[in-house]
C-alpha cells in the first residue's frame, strides 16, 4: 500500500539483541534509473536485484505506457526493451506514480524533449509536492506544464517538439532536479550543462556513462559543472542492482541503539554521494565497520557490520554531508535520541519538502517521545538522553512518509515504553520487506486493528 488504502497502525516494543543478516532490498535510486534507462536504449537491458517496492513498480509501469517492453521474470530479475532516445510513445493513460517524488521528477525530465503530451498524479503525499523545481528547469528545453495552484499534481506537460539544450545552475541541492533536465537533455541536441554547487548522489551520471552517453564532470570555482551531448544512442546493459543505502540505514541503527545486537547487511552500495548516514554515525561513536570492500558495476559495495553502540555521543552533523544523507535524517534523529549531549542537523531545508515535512514530523514524534528538539527552517537539534533513557509510549503521525513509520518502529526498539506509528502502509513504497526482515533479526513490530 502506498497511503492509497485503509490506514495500518503499527506498534514497536522494546526487544533483545537484534542478531543475524539483514539482507536489503536493491537500490531504490539505481532501480529507477535502470528502468529508465533501460527504456531510453534501442535493445534490451537486463536487470538483476531491482527493488520490487510500489515505487519502483510505478515507473515500470510508466515506462510500459511510453511504449518500452518491461518484463518481470521473477525472483527480482527483469529486462526492459527499450524503444530509444526520443522515441516515447504518448500514453493513453493517466501516469500514476504513487509515492514516489524521484519517479514522478526523473520520468518527467525523460518525457519533456519529446513531441508528446502526458499528465502525472500520484497519492494524497505526492499530489501535495511542489513540482516547479523541475517544470522550471524543462521549461527552459521548451516544454510546458500545466498543473495545480502552487506547482503541484495532477500536471500536464507538454513535451518540447522542437528542444534546446540548456545551462542551468541547480538553486538547491537536489539530485532529482539534476537528473530530469540531464534526463531531457538525452533529446536536445548539442550540449546540456548542469551546475550544482554543492555535490549530490551521482547515478544519473555513472549510469548515462555506463549506457554509453557522452558526459563530462568537471569541479570549478562555480561548482561540480556536469555536460552531457544530446541524442545519443544508448547501448543496453546488463545491471546488478547494489542493496539499497537508505533501506540499510534502518537494521544499521536499530543495531546500534539495540542493547547486545550484532548485524550484517551485506552487499551495501557505499557511493560517496550517498554514504554521509555511515560517515556520521562512526563519528557519534557508532560500532560500524566496513567488510569485502569491492566494486560492482562502476559502485563501490561493501558488508556492513553494525553492532550495539552505547556510548553514543551528539555531534554537529557538517552541512555539506547533508546531499549525501538527506533520506536519512529521520533515522539519524531516532539515534541521536539515544546519545549523549546535542545532535545538530543543519543545511536540510530539503527536508520540509519530501514525502511529508521531514523535519516538523520527526521534531513532533521525537518530542511526544520524551525528547527535547529545537528546530528552524532549515535545522533542527536532538538533546539526546543516552542509552536507556528515552521514554518513548507516543502514537506518532506517519504523514504517509515511508521513512517517517520505519524511523519510528526502530526508535521503539530501544525506547522504554513502546512506539506507535497510526499508518504504517507507506513502508511498502520502498521497503516491503521491511517488517519480516526486523523480525527475523529479533525485533518486535506488530500491526494492530484500530
């Protein structure tokens, strides 16, 4: 479910060591991509390990209705037969991307150098973000957007007949604006250029690459300058999925704040634009270590073995780390709960514009938690309580936020009363797993009928 059902409350209590493997679904980021992707080539890609989630599962959907061949042959291995760069058929239908803000964004960006029109909604989270973040920059190749007051879906865009290439300076940090226009520039001939100021995850530039687009990063004194020569023909690939980042960081903390716990997530995607989470919990003290650090693919992987941590400590996050951990600040603040002294967060005003707002959300849950939060525009501060000492017996809003329910379900874990989310349907959008994965480490999740 993705916040389109009947509401699934769920509760969290307090459980002994978490012990075993937490074996992750694949990388939401690349799993998007590779679809994506896989669609804009002439030929058929083969994907391994993709991430089965509603969101996921959306852009496959959506690439079936700009006229590419998605099949699943099970057991997470698929193939897509693309229909190349600029040959998007105009759908028949709504799109419908469900929760997912990267697949609504990204398919946008593929769509907008095409000579064709389609219109996007998604789930009451969605239909509520702002979409002029993208429709903005596509503007600029020449295609149009026609949506709700403030920028939001339902939207219409109509794709750019006859495109041109772009430079645009990205005005805040955001890897899903990045790839829509590079995305859009696949169709515009000649050279589009992004801009970005500050770093953000990159697999929409290792992935163009790796599919045989021609793409140049280069670091300046006006930022990371990122240029890409339109039209292209994308050669398909065969792609192995990495464990999804964000999906560890949930086993990974609740190992850390779980009193005796000793887990291993194997086959972890450690892309330094996305591994600020694992950075910053060894700072604060975190037993975290890395194992078999190989590379696959064109990314770095690695084991993670993250045992119980009690000497946490608070620490002021760098803000610059903040692009390369922005979906994990939620779960970074559960942790910061159960260290000593002040946890600052900084730089993440990102944050009031995901899924719910992030920062509101979690400063709300924390505080009927027990906790002391501070919290501005764009930060927010946890006193943290030390191990052992955080109440907990609060009923949080989820706000259809995936992270938001499973950032509380571990914070249960730990805390001495249980934790209560009243939906925790969201979680399927990216992790549907995620209950018998805990409970098969020793954690103590259960649904309950309201």
């Amino acid at each position: 479910m993705s916040g389109h059902g009947t509401p699934i409350p769920m509760t969290s209590r307090k459980c002994g060591p978490l012990r075993g493997e937490a074996h992750v679904p694949g990388d939401k980021s690349i799993s998007h991509r590779s679809l994506i992707l896989g669609a804009l080539c002439v030929g058929q890609t083969r994907i391994t390990g993709l991430l089965e989630g509603e969101d996921v599962l959306d852009t496959a959907a959506a690439m079936r209705a700009f006229g590419a061949e998605v099949t699943d042959h099970g057991g997470g291995e698929w193939s897509v037969d693309g229909v190349g760069v600029g040959g998007f058929a105009e759908p028949e239908q709504v799109i419908d991307c469900g929760n997912s803000g990267t697949g609504v964004r990204l398919i946008m960006g593929a769509m907008a150098t095409s000579p064709i029109t389609a219109t996007f909604t998604g789930d009451a989270s969605l239909n509520g973000r702002p979409m002029g973040r993208v429709t903005d920059p596509l503007a600029l190749f020449g295609a149009r957007a026609f949506g709700r007051v403030g920028g939001r879906l339902p939207m219409t865009i109509i794709g750019a007949a006859d495109p041109v290439p772009v430079r645009y300076t990205v005005p805040v940090p955001s890897a899903q604006v990045k790839s829509a226009v590079l995305l859009a520039g696949l169709n515009a001939p000649g050279q589009t250029v992004v801009i970005e100021k500050e770093a953000t995850r990159d697999h929409t530039e290792r992935m163009l690459r790796g599919f045989g687009a021609e793409l140049t990063v280069e670091q300046t004194a006006q930022g990371r300058v990122i240029t890409l020569t339109g039209q292209p023909e994308l050669v398909p690939q065969t792609i192995v999925v990495p464990r999804d980042t964000s999906s560890a960081a949930f086993p990974v903390c609740a190992a850390i704040i779980t009193e005796g716990s000793d887990v291993l997530v194997p086959n972890i995607g450690l892309n330094p634009t996305r591994a600020g989470l694992f950075e910053t919990l060894r700072d604060m003290g975190a037993d975290l270590t890395y194992e078999n650090l190989r590379e696959e693919g064109g990314e770095p992987v690695a084991d993670l073995r993250a045992r119980f941590s009690p000497d946490l400590r608070g620490i002021d996050v760098p803000p610059e780390r903040a692009a390369s951990m922005i979906d994990e600040y939620p779960v970074l603040s559960v942790v910061a709960a159960f260290a000593q002294g002040k946890t600052g967060m900084h730089g993440v005003k990102e944050l009031r514009v995901k899924e719910s707002d992030r920062i509101d959300a979690m400063a709300k849950g924390l505080r009927a938690a027990g906790l002391t939060v501070e919290e501005g525009e764009d930060w927010w501060i946890v006193h943290g309580l030390g191990h052992g000492q955080v109440p907990g017996g609060a009923t949080v809003e989820s706000r259809l936020d995936h992270r938001i329910a499973m950032a509380f379900m571990v914070m249960g874990m730990a805390t001495r009363k249980p934790i209560s989310v009243d939906d925790g349907s969201p979680i399927a959008t990216s992790f549907p797993i995620f209950e018998p994965l805990m409970a098969g480490l020793g954690a103590r999740i259960e649904r309950s009928n309201r």
